[in-house]
C-alpha cells in the first residue's frame, strides 16, 4: 500500500459521494481536454476516464507515477513528472478543463500562477483547504477579503461550491476542505493598464492590513488624489471593491507617478 507523503501535502480523497458530487458538478463530455493537478492514486481520474478518452496529469511523487503507469493503460493518460510551479505556462494553454486536489501548502502560489496565464481559458476546480476557499471568495468589507480575493477576483469569478469534511480523505487532514470553481473572466474585462502594476497596487494596499489607504499609500497618492479617485483615505483597504483598485491603478498608470 502506498502512503501519503507529508514533504507532498497529500491527503487521498476517499468518500465516493463527494467523487461522485464533484464528477457531477464538473459535469464533462468526452470531446474535453482536461488536465489534473495531483492525481495521486487516481480518485478522480479513474472515474473520469469512464466518460473521457484520455486525460493529462501532473504528478511530482515518483511512485504515484509508478502506480497510475501501471493502473491506467499509456493510451488513456499523459503523465508529466513534475513540479506544479516549475511547469511552462504553454502546457495549460491547451485545456478545456483544469482540475485538482492542490496541496494545501502550495495552493495560493498555484493559483496566482494560473491567474497569471491569460490564454488559458479553462475552467478550474479545485479542492482546497476551507479558509483558503473562502479567502479567494470572499467579498469586500468582510473579516476574509484580502490581497489573495482582490488578485484572483481580478482575473475569475470565483464561487465556493461545497464543503468536504476531513474524514472524506486519507490520512485525515486536521482541516476542512471546501470545493471551488474559478471561471476566467473575458480579457475585454480586465481594465487595469497594467496587470504586473495591479499586483504592486494590491501588494501596496494591504501591506500593513490594519492601516488606512492614507498610510499605505503615503508618499505616492495624497489626499487630493483620493478626492478625485472617489475614495475615502482613511478607510482600510478590505473596504475597496476590484474596480476600486483598477481604478487606482489607472490613476497611477495615466499620470506616470512612481511606486
């Protein structure tokens, strides 16, 4: 039997209800291009390849690709052996459907590196640990809206579709997990001039959480500024909306000041 490695974050999804609740909500057909992400010992790919004819994975553990070599015939599947952070950007490009279990350590670098890749259109699901899904979700003004809402909203819509209690996987996570999906917004809607700048805005507003906008934005916008933008200086940055920061960046952007 093999075990789960801890250096991989690896918690086996095992209750066949929430495979089947999540094969249902993902809801493909066999003409899709689908890659996961950490199959591990094959939870979701095994089913999936009853309704596809071949899939894509990524996998980093030698023998998960050892297994799921000698599982699943080569015709059905393409293993890449790699590291999820370190794979070229061109390789998601070709996918309809992005799916996966993300290691909870490594789930935020993930999904900025995605977020970043605009000519993926794929659709993403994935499971992750439950307050990380409710970071990427959460909305303005709320005790979990930060720096990982206000980038990933910029780029998805993204909804938190269901709860997985720890007990569906082994070992057993001490955590929660949730279920969600990320839908690529069309590139006619990112508005900010320059996403890098939009990511350096971002990093700006929340870098002491607890600050104004006045404070974090001090030697670069005045109150002046603010005036024109519309937005109160002394409000903290989880109160601002994405429009609210394209905005800023724009400003910024249109009148050539540093940050």
């Amino acid at each position: 039997m093999i075990r789960a490695k801890k250096r991989f974050g690896q918690n086996f999804l095992i209750d066949q209800q929430i495979i089947k609740k999540i094969l249902d909500l993902i809801n493909i057909n066999e003409t899709e291009s689908i890659l996961e992400i950490g199959p591990g010992l094959g939870a979701l790919t095994i089913p999936l390849l009853n309704k596809l004819k071949h899939i894509n994975v990524v996998e980093i553990d030698t023998d998960m690709v050892e297994y799921l070599s000698k599982k699943i015939p080569s015709s059905k599947i393409t293993i890449h052996q790699e590291d999820i952070l370190n794979v070229e950007d061109t390789l998601f490009s070709d996918y309809s459907l992005i799916i996966g279990n993300l290691p909870y350590y490594i789930s935020t670098p993930i999904l900025l590196k995605l977020a970043k890749i605009k000519n993926n259109n794929a659709g993403l699901f994935f499971m992750l640990q439950k307050e990380v899904a409710e970071r990427v979700s959460a909305q303005p003004s709320t005790k979990m809206y930060g720096r990982l809402s206000s980038m990933l909203q910029y780029f998805f819509n993204v909804e938190l579709l269901f709860d997985i209690p720890a007990e569906s996987f082994n070992p057993q996570p001490k955590i929660t997990s949730s279920f969600v999906k990320f839908t690529r917004k069309n590139i006619k809607d990112l508005n900010a001039l320059n996403d890098d700048n939009y990511e350096k805005i971002i990093k700006l507003a929340f870098q002491h959480k607890r600050k104004t906008l006045k404070n974090n934005f001090k030697g670069i916008l005045d109150d002046s500024d603010f005036s024109i933008l519309g937005i109160d200086p002394k409000v903290r940055a989880e109160t601002l909306s994405i429009d609210n920061f394209i905005n800023i960046e724009n400003y910024l952007d249109q009148r050539k000041l540093s940050f």
